[in-house]
C-alpha cells in the first residue's frame, strides 16, 4: 500500500507535499516513500511466513543508497547484476554475504570480487560461466557457491522485453538440459552446488504463470536437491505492480481482498505457491524489485510550454526520456496527476519532453486536467526501473532524488552539475 494520496488539493508523500520538495529541490525530482518500502517488504516477508525465506530485493530496479539502506534494515538480501551493484550493497550497509549474483556475462573480475565478498550464491546462466566460475575460485583457493538458473520455457505472458522464462529469451539453462549441467557441474573443482533459481519475467499481474513454473520445476528441485544437497530454491522476482490506477491503489481497502482489483498481493501469491515449496523443505529466495520499488517512487516535474496544434494538446515537461526512459522503452504506463488538484473538463494531452526524440514522452492523448506553465505533474509508479536507467542523453544532468518518512524528507541523490557530465571527458593530446 503506497503513501502518495492528496490531502485536501494537494499531493502528499507520506506527510509530506510534493510541491514543497519541487520547490525546494527543483524538477525533476524523483520522490520515494520509505513507509511504502517497508509496508511492501513487510507485507511479502509476512506472507511468506510459513517457509524459510529469504527477500532478495533485485536492486536494479532502484539502487539509490537510501533505498538499499532501508531494506537493509529490514533484513532484505540483494539480487545484484555487476560488481557495481555488489560495490553499492556495501556501501549502502548491505550484506554481501545475502547476495545473489545474477546476469548472462559475469566477467573473471567480478566473478573474484563476489567470491572475495562472500556472496551467498553465484545464479549462473551458462556451462562456459560454470567453468568461469570454477577457474577463478580455483585461482583464488575459494570454494564458489552457485546455483543454474532453469529456463522452465513458460511464457509469462507479459511484455516482451521483460519476459525471461522462454526459449526465445538470452537466460538460464533449458529445463531439459539442467540435470545434466548439473551432473557436470559436480566435477567441476572449487564449485557448491548450493541450489537452483529462477526468473520468468516481470510486471505478472496475475499468480497462473507463477503456479505453472514452479509445479513444473519443484519435482525437478526435489531431485537435484537429493542428489546435490542444496540449500536454496530461488522462484525470482517478478510481481507486478498497480500502473493504470496507481493513486487509488494506495486506499487500503484495495489490498484487503485476496487479488485486490487487479493487483497481486502478496497474500494470493503466497496462498498459491507456499502449498507447492514448502515440500521442498528448501530455503525460499525471492527475487522482487518492482514490487518493493514501484508504487514507493514518484517523478515530480514542471510544465515547461503549453503548445497547441491542429491535432493535439502538447504539454512539455521539463524531465525526459532521460529520466524515465520506460514508456517509450516499453510503451509503458504511467499515472500522471497534478500536485495541486484542479477541477473542471480534462483535456486529451500528449505529455513530453524535451529531448529530441519522437519517442520522448511520457503519455499519449491522456485525458488531463488543464494545466498552464509552472504547474507541477507527478508521474506514478516511478520508482522502479526510473531512476535507475537514467542517462546524460541530450547532455542533461541526472535528476535529483529525495527520500520521505513521515514529515521528514532528505536529498539522497543531488541533482548532476551540468560539468560533472564531461568530467570523464579530455580533449585528444593532438587537439590544441
Ligand atoms: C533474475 C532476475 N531476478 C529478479 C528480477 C526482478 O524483477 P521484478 O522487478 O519484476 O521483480 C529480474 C528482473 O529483470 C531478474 O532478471
């Protein structure tokens, strides 16, 4: 249940106005609620109370150190994709020794720096990164925790760029070549069969895709599990989100059902897949980033120009595709709505930004209200894969992020300084 609701006409995180921190910080402004952080963490660490579980929060969808931090505090583990994100867990306060190291091209640099870390488990995604794998713990008189990441080919009937569990998909080892990886795998020198993990995709708004792969991957568990001794069973991430009606997913009353109206909550997810894991007598380990980030993340910006032409209402904003790459990435959805609410008719609007790309906006003949220049917006479920994939194109500077509890709210990422975006940049020694 998120925190972002107006209070009276204005938009509130927490106990606190967005337009306070616009004004205070300048736009774009990316906005998270660590009451929403710890309610989602909570929630899920709750329902899945009847296993030995561990959340490892996927911390590419949102790696600001304040975020981490507070799911640190919260006993969370990390699903991390590089060195850099590994790096970033710990100076953050995380645990390296609750990590798990995912991704298709570990390189033989970070493959040490995990192993020197002591991570919990390498997710490995090929025989040529097992034997990697093995070589560099050889090297390093390490012994190398992994874990083959199984494709159990079920389609997550979601987007097509944020689905994995296919054969069309780069990830994980097919079904019915794991166990022989596996007998592989057990001759390799310096290698713990630890255990076995798996990711079908993201954004599953409904719990079928979930149920399919892990009835059909358990009994596949189970064996491995006799022969190899494993500890873990990873079922990935993947949760969806509430998008098209973000604000009013934030009334309590939409989570007390068993699938809310629309939404997967942790308690339907649980009810369907506890009965089917527990028998494994495996320790659980979920992969969520989105679930835990989304809702808790909004993105504050300014209308810049109003222009009007035959055909549509542009409203320019002065954040971009730079900051919030996902609608035109992935056609994605995005609640869009006043910080200071307005009355009257609503008006078919195409929100953009700047950028010089057709492809930068961010809604497409959206009924809005009428906004004039100055006016705020705030774009929804922005605290998932929105930060994070932000980029200096058009060479502007990264957005500010700022992070509330309650009344409080502190500047956790300051906003880029225009010469820090060429700081890596020199001149050729031939250029006068
Ligand atoms: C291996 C793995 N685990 C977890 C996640 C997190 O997914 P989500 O943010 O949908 O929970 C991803 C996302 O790409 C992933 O690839």
């Amino acid at each position: 249940m998120h925190s972002f609701r107006y209070v009276g006409k204005e938009l509130y995180c927490e106990d606190v106005a967005l337009s306070a921190l616009a004004k205070k910080h300048g736009t774009p402004l990316y906005v998270y609620s660590e009451a929403t952080l710890t309610d989602h963490y909570t929630k899920l660490d709750e329902a899945l109370a009847a296993l030995d579980h561990r959340i490892c929060f996927a911390m590419k969808s949102n790696s600001n150190l304040a975020v981490i931090r507070t799911l640190a505090g919260l006993g969370s583990g990390f699903d991390v994709v590089s060195a850099g994100e590994l790096a970033r867990t710990i100076a953050a306060g995380g645990d390296p020794t609750k990590c798990v190291f995912a991704g298709v091209g570990k390189t033989e640099e970070e493959i040490a720096y995990a192993l020197k870390q002591g991570i919990y488990s390498f997710n490995v995604e090929s025989e040529a990164e097992l034997q990697r794998i093995s070589k560099v713990a050889l090297r390093l008189k390490k012994i190398a925790p992994v874990a083959v990441r199984v494709n159990p080919n079920i389609d997550a009937h979601t987007h097509a760029k944020i689905t994995t569990g296919t054969y069309e998909n780069k990830f994980g080892i097919a079904f019915e070549e794991v166990e022989k990886v596996y007998a592989r795998a057990a001759k390799l020198s310096n290698i713990r069969l630890r255990g076995i993990q798996m990711h079908i995709g993201s954004q599953l708004t409904d719990v079928a895709p979930f149920r399919k792969a892990v009835e059909k991957v358990a009994p596949l568990v189970d064996r491995l599990s006799q022969k190899h001794g494993f500890d873990f069973f990873s079922i990935g991430g993947g949760i969806g989100i509430v998008y098209q009606d973000a604000l009013a997913s934030g009334d309590p009353a939409w989570w007390s059902g068993s699938k809310g109206k629309g939404i997967l909550t942790p308690a339907a997810y649980a009810a369907e897949l506890v009965p089917l894991l527990k028998p494994l007598g495996l320790k659980i380990l979920l992969e969520p980033g989105r679930f835990l980030s989304g809702n808790a993340g909004a993105l504050v910006t300014r209308v810049e120009y109003i222009k009007r032409t035959g055909k549509k209402n542009f409203v320019i904003v002065d954040a971009a595709m730079n900051d919030l790459i996902r609608p035109a990435f992935y056609d994605s959805y995005h609640e869009i709505v006043p910080l200071t609410r307005k009355g009257g008719a609503t008006i078919p609007s195409d929100v953009v930004g700047p950028i010089c790309e057709s492809g930068d906006y961010f809604a497409k003949d959206r009924p809005l209200p009428k906004v004039g220049e100055g006016d705020h917006l705030a774009l929804l479920s922005a605290g998932a894969y929105g930060s994070v994939m932000g980029s200096n194109y058009n060479s502007r500077g990264l957005a500010a992020e700022v992070l509330v509890k309650g009344k409080k709210s502190a500047l956790v990422r300051r906003r880029q300084e225009l010469s820090e975006i060429w700081a890596l940049e020199s001149k050729a020694p031939w250029q006068a």
